[in-house]
C-alpha cells in the first residue's frame, strides 16, 4: 500500500439539492471543499502536536530500546517527513487528505515488517577507557579488532499510531462549514 488518505464527500441528500440550485456544478461546492481541506489538515497536524489519535487517545509509546536512540523525542516525528507530507486535495465533490509516503499505512493501520538479515561490521577497543567496548561507527580507533557478525532475519511489529479520520466533533464542524456556505450562497451573499 503506497501511502494512506481519507475521503470527505457531499452525501447528504439535503446538501445535494441545495447544490442542484447553485448551478447543478460541483466547481460551485469549490471554495467550500477548500475549507474543509485546510480544517481537516490543520486538525491532523494538531495530532502530531498532541502525539494524539483522532478519538483523542494518547498514541502508544515506543519500544524503550528504540526510545533511547531517538533524538527527537516525540512519536512519528524524527524527520517531521510524515507530517511534513500530509496534505489534500479537491477532486469532484471530495476532499481527499493524505499522504504518499510508502510507509505512512503502517503507521496509521500497524502490522509487521520482514526485517532480512544483516551483515554488520564493529570495532571493538582493546586499551584504554574503550577496552571491551562496541565503537559502531568510528574509523580512527587506534586500539581495536575488527569484528563482523550477522543479525539475523526477524519480524518487527509496528503498533498502529492513527494520525487520520474524523472524530465526529471534526465531523460536526465540517458539516457546519457546509451548512454555512450552503445558506450563504443560496441567500445570494457569498
């Protein structure tokens, strides 16, 4: 799955002939659909804020030996490249709000990675305060043997972390905005 994103669409029958009276074109509903876009955009990134789910629950937390290693101490933000890539887009009478990073699905929905294995190369000091010690990384060690091991293949599971959807307060909201720009454009002010 290459990315994951959400669909916002004009269903109600009520709203639909109301559309009908604004031209019976969708590029009527335009403006408003922007709206929307920007409301659910800015709530989603309020999540990553919040490190939140949209029904308002706390994301769950990290494995601690992965914690340890982040420098960014918040989940699902240690490039920012996911919630840098969360946008949306007006296509017909829907907003689509998403993502296309190949990753994204995983995160949202959780499940397991196949991680293959893995040939890696260590030094380890011989003398001194490094004496005993794992230098991964460092070429100017002056006191160390070389080793090389292999991690073997193994699974990862990823808890689900959902940053999309539309709790049904959101959703309220969006029917308000609707609703308002109905009345005002069928009132002739807009």
């Amino acid at each position: 799955m290459a990315g994951v994103k959400m669909a916002v669409s004009v269903e109600s029958d009520e709203w639909k002939r109301a559309l009908e009276q604004l031209s019976g074109k969708v590029s009527a509903i335009r403006p408003v659909l922007l709206s929307v876009g920007e409301y659910v955009l800015g709530q989603t990134l309020e999540r990553f804020r919040k490190q939140t789910a949209p029904d308002g629950s706390r994301w769950k937390r990290v494995e601690p030996r992965y914690w340890r290693k982040k420098k960014v101490k918040k989940i699902l933000t240690e490039s920012s490249r996911l919630r840098e890539s969360i946008n949306y887009r007006v296509v017909g009478d829907r907003v689509l709000i998403g993502t296309n990073l190949r990753y994204a699905a995983i995160h949202q929905l959780g499940g397991e990675i196949d991680v293959p294995a893995q040939t890696r190369t260590a030094k380890r000091g011989t003398k001194g305060k490094n004496k005993g010690r794992f230098m991964v990384g460092t070429t100017k060690a002056k006191h160390a043997i070389s080793s090389t091991f292999t991690i073997p293949a193994h699974k990862v599971r990823i808890k689900p972390r959902p940053f999309l959807g539309l709790p049904d307060k959101e959703r309220e909201h969006v029917r308000d905005l609707v609703r308002e720009y109905l009345n005002r454009s069928l009132s002739g002010g807009q």
